[in-house]
C-alpha cells in the first residue's frame, strides 16, 4: 500500500441519454475519447446503475402487474400502491423493515435496501405507462464483462464499479454504494498492517469499492445532472479479483436484523 497525495475524478461529459439494448462499454470507451482521457493502468470507472438497467430493459409497467394478496395488505400497512408493493417483493428475498411509507428489503442480490432499489426517478415516463425501473440482474458480472471488454479492445487492466444512492439505518441522506465491482479490491483488508505507531491493525477492513463509488455521486449528482460515468485515478492499491458481493455482510454476523 502506497501513501498517495491526490486521486483525481473526472465525469465524462455528453453521454447519450440510454435505451434498452445499448452498448454500455462502446458508451464509456466513446466518452472517455470525446473527454480527451486515454486509459491507464490502474483506472476505475464507475458507471451509475441506472444506465446498465435501462441498457438490460429493466423497466416494468405497474400497469400489468396484478398484486398479491399478501402485496395488497402490505401495502395498506406501509401506504405505498399495491403494484409497485408486487414489484419490490418480485426483487426481495425478505421484508425487513416495514413502517409508513416505508419498506425496506433484503434484496435478491443481499444488500439491504429500500423498496428493493425499484426505482421511478430519472427514467422516461412514456406516455400512458406507469414505469419503474429495477436494479441490473448481476451488477458484479456485468462489470466483469465490462472490464474484460475493455482490456481486451484497449489493452489496459482497469476496474469497474456500478453504483447506486442508498441510505442508512443510523444516518440521515443516501450516500453512493458499489452493487458490483470488477478490478479492485472491494473489501479492503488491512489487518496485520501497521498504525502509525508500528502496532499490527487488528480488526480494520475498508469498503474500498463504497468508498469510491461515493467520491464518484459527488460528480453523478442526484437530479438532471446526467453525468453517469465517472473516471478515477490515483489509487494506491493494485488491481484484484474483488467484488461487491464481498461487502455483504451475512445474516449471522448482522446484530441489528
């Protein structure tokens, strides 16, 4: 591990608004040409979620969903439609919290999320569909093809990162999150390094892949910004096999589920 001064985020600019079936690697390569940025060694890109899922057709109309029995009593419970209710438990493997307005999910993938990440923001409402938009099917894959696509049309190894906004059960505001990583060590252990007093680190682990994944909203932003790539470089840990999957902690080890 390398002590650095700087690492250096660059949003890349002009990204086509994306539809089902797009190219989401040809759409990052394009842009870091029309931003003048040539890959090096070590790279990450972060690419929002929201891109990948519109590019995987990952829309559902409420309009054709017909809910449960046990969707239409939840959502008397937490006031939310009844449809998107459906939806949510369609993406979840179990209800973890429930209140007014409120459902929070352990979704299919294993992190745990509100409304199972189904999302209407930031998405074209067609006119006479009532739209939302689900997370990608396997954000770590996806960005293992990513990766693998652009080493093998560029011929440079970096990482690749989908994140998303999620919140948090102890703090107000949503912060960027990794949903997958390919390329980077996304759990960063660092147990047996040395403090700055020489003693070994005993416990410390950093989610590296959440940490960057949130430097990179700070340049997304949350509205009609519509910057969802976003270039990182500069930092100080070699390339690895990680991923976001490894960031999950499991239900033994959750005290507050």
């Amino acid at each position: 591990m390398n002590a650095i001064d700087q690492i250096v985020l660059t949003a890349l600019s002009d990204i086509p608004s994306v539809g089902p079936g797009d190219d989401i690697t040809t759409i990052v390569v394009t842009a870091l040409e029309r931003t003048s940025i040539v890959l090096e060694p070590g790279d990450v890109i972060v690419i929002t979620h929201k891109i990948v899922s519109k590019a995987e057709d990952r829309y559902v109309d409420l309009e054709e969903i017909i809910p449960s029995e046990y969707a239409r009593c939840l959502a008397d419970e937490v006031g939310k439609d009844p449809r998107l209710v459906e939806v949510i438990l369609s993406e979840s493997n179990e209800v973890v919290r429930k209140n007014k307005g409120i459902l929070v999910t352990e979704h299919r993938l294993g992190f745990v999320v509100a409304n199972a990440g189904v999302d209407s923001s930031n998405i074209d409402h067609i006119e006479g569909l009532s739209r939302v938009l689900l997370l990608p099917t396997d954000p770590d894959c996806i960005c293992s093809e990513i990766r693998n696509r652009i080493q093998t049309e560029a011929g440079v190894c970096v990482g690749i990162i989908i994140n998303d906004s999620h919140g948090r059960a102890w703090r107000n505001g949503t912060v960027g999150l990794a949903l997958g990583s390919s390329g980077i060590p996304a759990l960063l252990d660092l147990r047996g390094c040395p403090d700055i007093f020489g003693a070994d680190l005993k416990t410390t682990q950093v989610g590296l892949a959440d940490e960057i994944a949130a430097a990179a909203s700070l340049l997304m932003g949350q509205g009609n910004e519509m910057r969802p790539v976003v270039h990182v470089r500069g930092l100080p840990y070699p390339l690895s096999e990680g991923k976001a999957s490894d960031l999950l902690r499991n239900k033994q080890e959750d005290l507050f589920r």
